[in-house]
C-alpha cells in the first residue's frame, strides 16, 4: 500500500481526480467528485487544469505498470 502526502490544494484535486476515476462504486466516485468540484472552487483555473492532466497521466501510468 502507497502512503501519499497531501501537500497543497493541487495535490487534493489532483488526486480526489484519480480516485473518483478508479472508486470501486458509483458513490464512493459521485463523493470524490463532491470532494473534487469543492476543492476547484479555491484555484485558479488554469491550476484545475494541470490537476486535471496530472490525474490523466498518473492514471495512465498506473495502468501500463499494472
């Protein structure tokens, strides 16, 4: 199991992202995705929008070393 520091608001998004992706139900993804929208509302867009990237690629990195 991977212990992950939350360091700053970015990191929060970043990673309420990945989660609401890979939740194993529909609720556990719907609350990330509450965690998610209320955590944006406290950056700037263009900030939402690398979060929005990084969660794409770590996604992606997981499931090519998967």
């Amino acid at each position: 199991m991977t212990t992950l520091e939350i360091k700053s608001p970015t990191d929060a998004l970043t990673l309420a992202l990945m989660l609401a992706v890979t939740a194993k139900t529909e609720e556990q993804s719907q609350e990330c995705l509450e965690y998610a929208q209320e955590i944006a509302t406290t950056l700037k867009p263009k900030e939402v929008e690398i979060c929005k990237m990084a969660a794409e690629v770590a996604l992606e990195f997981q499931k090519e070393i998967s």
